[in-house]
C-alpha cells in the first residue's frame, strides 16, 4: 500500500538471492533450512514487498530460511493482477511445497498489508508462528473506484486496463474488485485467530489505516505489538525495530 492510495500499485523489483522452483505458472525464490518462514507480500507490489521482506530475510536468526513469490504476472510492460482465488492457491500451495521439502522441522508466515487478509482467507492451519504487519481491517469500494477512474482506465472484456506512471499498465480482473467488495478483512482475520494465534504489529503512524477502529484486535487469540512512528511499509528508522520484532517473535 501506498500513502497516495487506498492501495499501492507501484511495483519495485529488489532481487533477493537464493534458489527458485516454479510452481506450476509462478516462481518461488527460497533458501532451504530446519526453520522456515514463508512470506505473503501486500498489494500492488512484487514478492518483497519493495524491500521490507528482503530486509527481514537478510536477518532472520540463523537456520532459518525462506519462501518469497508473487501473487501477480509480470509480462514485459504488463502487470496482471490476480483475484484473491488465485492468490489463495498460490499461497497454500508454496505452504504445501515447503512442507514437503526435506529437513524442515518448522513453519512460520509473515503477511504485510493485503497480504494478510489473503493469508487469513486461505486458513493455511498448523503453523508455527504467524505474524500480520499492518493488516487491514477495512476495504472495499474505494479500491475499485480508484483504479477505474484513473486517466486512460479503459474496461477490456471481463477486465480493467489502468495506465502506470512508468508507462506499463495493471490489468485488473472485474472479479478482483468483487471480491474486495465482498470481503470483511476484520471478520476474516478473527476467524483465522480462532484456529491459529496471530501477532500482530502494527505501524505506530500508519497514514493508511489510521482511521481503522483497531480495537477489533483485543482478542485472547492475538498479541498485538506496535513500531511507534512506523508508516505503513515501517520504513527509515522504523525497519530496523520491525525487524527486531519479527525474529523476537520467530524465536519465541
């Protein structure tokens, strides 16, 4: 997400080293180890979340590893978004793929933003540890709103194709926003807590959901932590305490 917009769309790419293996029509970035931490990237962005998981798996406590992959295709000067479905089955299938490997003794999931509101929907079960950064608890029409009533926005069949400010463009699928319109993100992540603790931490000064009534968080289920002075991607100064926070939490 981006502070401009219900919901970022500007994809930066930051390569992270590791081996690949595709999943059927995606790619999943990884590093083999007992521990493992799979990672859910928010909207509008690509598999490390404009550096924010890159930055996480670069000081992940040693013998872990990891899973980073996107939710979107990326095709020359075209980025297609997929539906929530879709980004469902990916999520659970690279779970599914991680536990099948040899020698992993534990698995954990880190979501930033949109991301954890796919993650709660999916109810990937049995984790070690899930840890939400900045989940939404609100979307809905604004998002289509915005995209569709951007300059050059044009419907093309069962699909929206919006113009980038880098010159390429997002296809968004009419489905997408319908799902969006249809989702409680609160309701989804409390029914997730209800069969897998949940920590939370949210952005101390997140210019996105500031005015998200959090208190829907109190709950028995979840552990609720905050980055005081955190924008909604916790970056410059507020990174380094995120990350602290996230391998207090692996480690617990």
């Amino acid at each position: 997400m981006a502070a401009a917009s219900p919901v970022a769309a500007v994809v930066v790419a930051v390569v992270v080293a590791g081996s690949t293996v595709w999943l059927g029509s995606f790619e999943v970035v990884y590093r083999l180890a007992p521990q493992m931490v799979v990672f859910s990237h928010g909207f509008g962005v690509e598999r490390t979340a404009r550096g924010m998981f890159s930055a996480i798996v670069a000081n992940l406590p040693a013998g872990y590893g990891y899973a980073l992959f996107d939710y979107y295709d990326f095709r020359d000067d075209e980025i297609e978004v997929t539906t929530f479905a879709d980004q469902q089955a990916r999520l659970l299938a690279v779970i599914d793929w991680v536990r099948q490997q040899t020698g992993v003794s534990t698995l954990s999931l880190v979501g930033h933003s949109m991301g954890c509101v796919i993650a709660s929907l999916a109810k990937p079960a049995a984790l070690d540890h899930v840890i939400f950064l900045a989940p939404p608890l609100q979307i809905g029409a604004r998002t289509r709103r915005y995209f569709t009533a951007k300059p050059g926005a044009r419907q093309d069949g069962d699909s929206w194709v919006v113009p980038r400010s880098d010159g390429s463009v997002s296809r968004f699928p009419e489905k997408l926003f319908d799902e969006i319109e249809a989702v409680d993100s609160a309701k989804a992540l409390l029914a997730y807590a209800a069969s897998q603790p949940l920590v939370v931490i949210a952005a101390g000064a997140d210019q996105l959901l500031q005015a998200e009534d959090q208190s829907v968080l109190r709950s028995a289920a979840i552990t609720r932590l905050v980055v005081a002075g955190a924008d909604h991607n916790f970056s410059g100064p507020a990174r380094q305490p995120l990350i602290d926070l996230v391998r207090q939490q692996l480690l617990s």
